[in-house]
C-alpha cells in the first residue's frame, strides 16, 4: 500500500516563529486511516512534513539529510564537513550494545535531530518546551519528549558536537523506561564519556566542599524529583555531578554490566528516585550511597514531599517511542526535558 498522508496547514500552525506541530490530531489522522503495518512510512512523512516546514522557516541556510535510522536537519555543510548521520548510526549501535536489555530501539518513523546554526536560534526553538519558565538554563543540546520525540542542539558555540549527539541519543534510547532524572543523566554521562570522551568522572575536594554546602534535606528532594536539573542556580551542574558520583559509588558495588544492574535500571522508577530497585536488585539503599559521600543526614528519598514531580517518559508515550499519549499535557509535563547543561 502506497502511504500518502496530506500536508495540512492546519497541523503545522506558527507558534513563536516555529511550526509546532499538532501530533495529536497528526496520530488521530494516521490512527484512523492507515493499516498498522505502514504507520513507520506514515510517521516519516510526518516528520518530513514538519522538518520541511522548519526548513522553510529558517530559509535556505538548512537543508534535510536521512540515513537508516535518522532524519537530520542541519544548517548547510554541516552534514558534510562533520558526517552527523554516520555518527548517529555509530553512536546508536554502541549505545544499544552498551546499555543491552536496557536501551531500545523501537517505535514509528525515524530518530529526528535538529541542529541549528546560532545559540539564538537553538534558545528561541527550545523556549516552546518552557512555557511558565523566566530563565532557562544554559545548555548546548536537550532531548524533548513532547509531541514526536526529538533532540536538538547548535554548532554554534566552543562544545563539539559529538559529546552532545552521544549524550541525547541515550537519552532517546532510554525514553522507553520510567527512569529518574539522576540514572538518566547519569547512564548519559556515562556512555558520552565510553564513546566520546568528554564527560570524565573528577572529585576533588573543592567539589566535594560544593556538594556538602549546597545539599540537605530539602535539597537532596530536589534532586531525587528530578527538580534540581532545572534550576537556575549551581544546583544544576552539582545535580549532574552528583549523578556521576552515584553511578561511580554504585559501579564499585556491582559492574554495570552485570546482570544485578540491568535489572536495576530496568525496574527503577521516578515514583521513589529508583529506591526499591537498588535495594531489591543492587542490595543498596540511595540514601546510604549518599550519606558515604555526604556525610551523615536525612538523604533517602520522601515521594511523599515532592512537589511538581516530572512524569515517566513512559506516561507520555502512546503505543510507540515517539507520540504523547496526554495530549492535553500540562505546562510540567511539556517542561520535563532532559538536557546537558
């Protein structure tokens, strides 16, 4: 069957300078008039559709390249003189062969990437996915599950791009799972510095100064919710960090190639910050792994005190990798974006 699927206007309206597309109404369309078996090609077309779109907004300084697995779009050169799709597809082998009965690779239509050429451009594109935040964090790329799941960074800045495409790729790979913020991040950090290099593991004793004044009761639920990644402050960075030192505490208990830790990741679940399934499965307590580091305190996680607590990816998935099921999402929901500062 030949799938076409029609490019309304309607479906791409321009919000902030941008087509936001209307994925819900896009997968009722499909929904209803495709055979199950051709929504991959309908899928695609949809992103085409879209990234087209984008595009044109940008004018004719970006163009749309595709492999196997991956729709790119980029400003001109860029998949030239830097081979991003063949990165991609490398990085996606080794990230599924690392993170084995972990990561998944499932879902309709390709791993769409935007690059864009200026800081400007990357900020005012992202901004969307933030509607009730003042200020948002520096960053040089984000994964955003809203709508067709997609990561975006620029070329524009001292970063390289590698480190970053790495990074949002786990993130895409790993969306499937109700993970918390700090495993996330922390298996992100982990597989940018197996196969890029960057994000090394360092502690020194300033840093271990830094985390002992800035972390107690209230904000250790800050960073087991998932909160703290977003704050505008230095508990962003010392949140990242602290998700190293807990993948590199934990790695001394048990390789993270074993079977003890696949378990772990996965039935872990933003709900407890993963709490039961370290103590079921790595025989560990969070809030002992912490108190090794910190010192004594009131480090285990209290779901109970959280406020605003971002949603499993797995609530925002409908029947594939890349649609929101909540289509009414609420503003938290749209602003739960997993990013590298």
């Amino acid at each position: 069957m030949e799938v076409i699927l029609p490019n309304r206007d309607e479906w791409f309206a321009d919000n902030e300078g941008f087509p936001r597309p209307d994925w819900c109404s896009i997968w009722d369309w499909i929904d209803s008039n495709i055979p199950k078996s051709d929504w991959f090609e309908a899928w695609h077309q949809a992103s085409l559709m879209w990234l087209g779109r984008l595009k044109g907004r940008l004018k004719d300084e970006y163009e749309i390249s595709e492999s196997r697995n991956f729709v790119l779009l980029a400003p001109k050169n860029v998949e030239q003189d830097k081979k991003v799709t063949a990165f991609l597809e490398s990085t996606l082998r080794q990230v599924l062969v690392a993170l084995a009965d972990m990561a998944a690779d499932e879902g309709y239509g390709k791993h769409a990437v935007l690059v864009f050429g200026t800081l400007d451009e990357y900020y005012a594109y992202i901004a969307h996915f933030y509607p009730d935040c003042r200020e948002i964090n520096m960053s040089s790329g984000v994964f955003l599950h809203d709508g067709y799941m997609h990561f975006v960074t620029t070329v524009d800045g001292q970063r390289q791009l590698a480190p970053v495409l790495v990074h949002e790729l786990t993130h895409d790979c790993l969306a499937h799972l109700p993970l918390p913020a700090w495993l996330n991040e922390g298996l992100a950090m982990t597989l940018e510095n197996a196969i890029a290099g960057s994000a090394r593991f360092e502690l020194d004793r300033e840093s271990v100064e830094k985390h002992q004044a800035f972390w107690d009761e209230e904000t250790i639920q800050e960073f087991w919710s998932g909160q703290s990644f977003h704050r505008t402050d230095d508990g962003a960075e010392l949140s990242y960090h602290l998700s190293q030192v807990l993948m590199h505490r934990i790695h001394f208990a048990v390789s993270l190639a074993s079977d003890r830790f696949r378990a772990f990741v996965q039935h872990s679940d933003y709900k407890d910050a993963g709490d039961a399934a370290a103590r079921q499965y790595l025989n560990l307590d969070l809030a002992t792994i912490v108190e090794d580091f910190l010192g004594p305190g009131h480090w285990a996680p209290r779901p109970e005190s959280w406020k605003d607590t971002p949603p499993s990816s797995t609530e925002v998935v409908k029947d594939a990798r890349k649609m929101t099921q909540r289509c009414a999402a609420t503003n938290l929901e749209k602003a739960f974006l997993v990013f590298r500062t």
